[in-house]
C-alpha cells in the first residue's frame, strides 16, 4: 500500500515513522526496507507537489511507502533542519529550494545547520520561473498599469516566506520597476495563493505548479513570469522582458537532499532512481503541463550550483536590507 494515495493522516504517518527502530546503516542492495520520509514544506507548495509527484513514483519502483511530511513556516528551514540533524540512513530527504538552502543563509543566522555541510545532495529535481498573479479585483492590465496603481495606493505582495523565491523576486521587482508593494510573509506558497484567493493581498510572484488550477479557472490573473522569454510550461504569459521588466529574471528551483554522511552507495541509488523517474516522458511531459521543466543532474553539479546560489543571494539580500519579516 502506498500512504500517499491512502486515507492516513500526516500525523499518524509521523506516528508509524516513530514507532519504526533505529536502525545501524544498511547495504546498499537492501535498502530501502521501511517507509520513507520527504520533507515537503506546506501544503498546497511546490515543494509539497513535488515531493508527493516523485514520491509516489518512488514507492511504486521499491515498493516501500514513501511519507510526505510538510512542516510550514521560516522559509523552508524547519523542514531541512528536520533532515540536517537525522540519522543519515536515507530514510529522511528534504525537497530543498532557494529558501532553506541559498538565502536562510543570509536571513536565518541561527536556524540550525549548513546548507553545504550538513546534506548529501541527491539531484536537483526542476527548474523553471515565477508568475506574477493578481487578484481579479487589481485593475491592471499590464506591468506598467500595476506600477502605476500602487503608487496611487500601496499594494500588498503575498510570498510564501521570507527568503523563499516568491519573496527574493518581489524584492528584484520593487528594484526594477519602483513599484509601492509591501512584503506580506507567509508560511508557504499555499497560504500565500490563499491570501490572494480570499482578496487579504492583491498580488504574488508564485510557481506555475502552485497557482495552476487558479491560473486555468481565472481566479487569478497572470502578467508576466520571471524569465527573459516565455516559458514553455506557461506559453501564454509575457515574459519578464516582454512585460517591459528585464531586469526581473529569478530562477524557481527545487532539488532533493538527503542527511550528511548517508553512505555513497545509498545516495547514489537514490540519484539512480530519481532521475531515472524524471527523465521518462510521462514524468516530463506531466511536469512541464504544470509549469516546471524536469532538470535532473548530478549531486556533485547540485552541490556546485548551490555553492554558486549562495554567492549570488547572499550580497544582494544584505545590499537591499532584506529582512526575516
């Protein structure tokens, strides 16, 4: 049985996870042995689809379960702090992203762990943009109308944290443009479509993945994404260059990591297995009909690119005095 697809709550998954021994690192050929845990973020998040869309995929291949375990809140970092201080068997991975991995290092000086030193990187899983949506009731019909109407009266921006992209592009988009919006954190991506749903926040720059069935129904409304051209899981929306903001280029990520000091042999089954499942066809085409491109690569290049991530953010998030709201 695979407790993605059945009736079981997130906590008794926890529980059954819990109740399961230690136990000292196994062979390589026989693991996985148990239930499997992916720390997805909040509900509703890329990060949480992600996990669930390749988890699923997972158990069915090892007929093992495979637990989505979402714990929203400080940008990501509660979840990968989970999986930076647990056993390192493979058992816990974390679906990782700009926020707990690359700006948590500029914003959460204390939140517990290293981004380079305290995880095994497994494969970045995609890549892909932003979009910047609006509630139906924004009388603003393009970029330079939304610019204009928050300076007759400032707009709230809704992000899925501080430090997570959402955040990191609304912050590029008030540089760029000189736009009057105001940062509105919340504790994922899910929570912050939510407050755009319900009219609490005018407008956010969220993952095609997230604001999908709202973009497709009309319950949002969509000006650009945050790409120098359009994207190919989003063809219908302007690009950030199109739009009349080029200097608005942000890249969504997601990759999946695993505890520091897990056995090589047991990373690379997982690498193994992973990109395995996102270089078929079915997985590339379903991914790229939501908006993210399948970027499978390997862990020493997920390592590289992290490195280079935190060098970028870090400096611009101090310059512009962007703070853990």
């Amino acid at each position: 049985m695979n407790i993605l697809n059945s009736g079981m709550s997130v906590m008794a998954c926890a529980l059954l996870l819990g109740a399961l021994p230690v136990q000292a690192t196994e062979p390589a050929d026989k693991y996985p042995s148990r239930p499997i845990r992916i720390m997805g973020q909040g509900a509703g998040s890329t990060a949480d689809y992600l996990s669930r869309y390749i988890g699923q995929r997972l158990g069915e291949r090892w007929g093992q379960p495979v637990v989505v375990d979402n714990r929203a809140g400080a940008g990501g970092t509660l979840s990968a702090e989970v999986v930076a201080k647990a056993t390192p068997d493979g058992y816990s991975l974390v679906m990782g992203h700009a926020g707990p991995m690359v700006s948590a290092v500029a914003l959460y000086p204390n939140r517990g762990y290293d981004p380079l030193k305290d995880f095994s990187p497994i494969t970045k899983t995609t890549t892909g943009v932003t979009v910047l949506v609006l509630h139906p009731s924004v009388q603003a019909k393009s970029v330079p109308e939304l610019v204009a109407l928050s300076k007759q009266k400032p707009l709230t921006y809704a992000s899925a944290g501080n430090g997570t992209i959402s955040h990191l592009t609304g912050e590029l988009f008030k540089q760029v443009t000189k736009a009057d919006i105001q940062h509105i954190p919340y504790k994922s991506a899910g929570f912050a479509l939510t407050s755009i749903l319900s009219g609490e926040t005018q407008i956010s720059f969220l993952s095609p993945i997230t604001a999908y069935a709202q973009l497709k129904s009309g319950k949002v409304r969509a000006l650009a994404v945050s790409g120098k051209e359009r994207f190919p899981g989003a063809p219908d929306i302007p690009s950030a260059t199109e739009a009349g903001i080029p200097g608005m280029v942000a890249e969504l990520w997601f990759g999946l990591f695993t505890t520091a000091k897990v056995p090589k042999p047991i990373v690379d089954k997982l690498h193994k297995e992973v990109t395995a499942i996102l270089n078929t066809q079915e997985v590339r085409d379903g991914l790229l009909q939501r908006g993210a491109i399948a970027s499978p690569s390997t862990p020493a290049e997920l390592q590289a690119f992290v490195k280079s991530e935190i060098e970028r953010w870090t400096p611009i998030i101090k310059g512009a005095g962007i703070k853990a709201d």
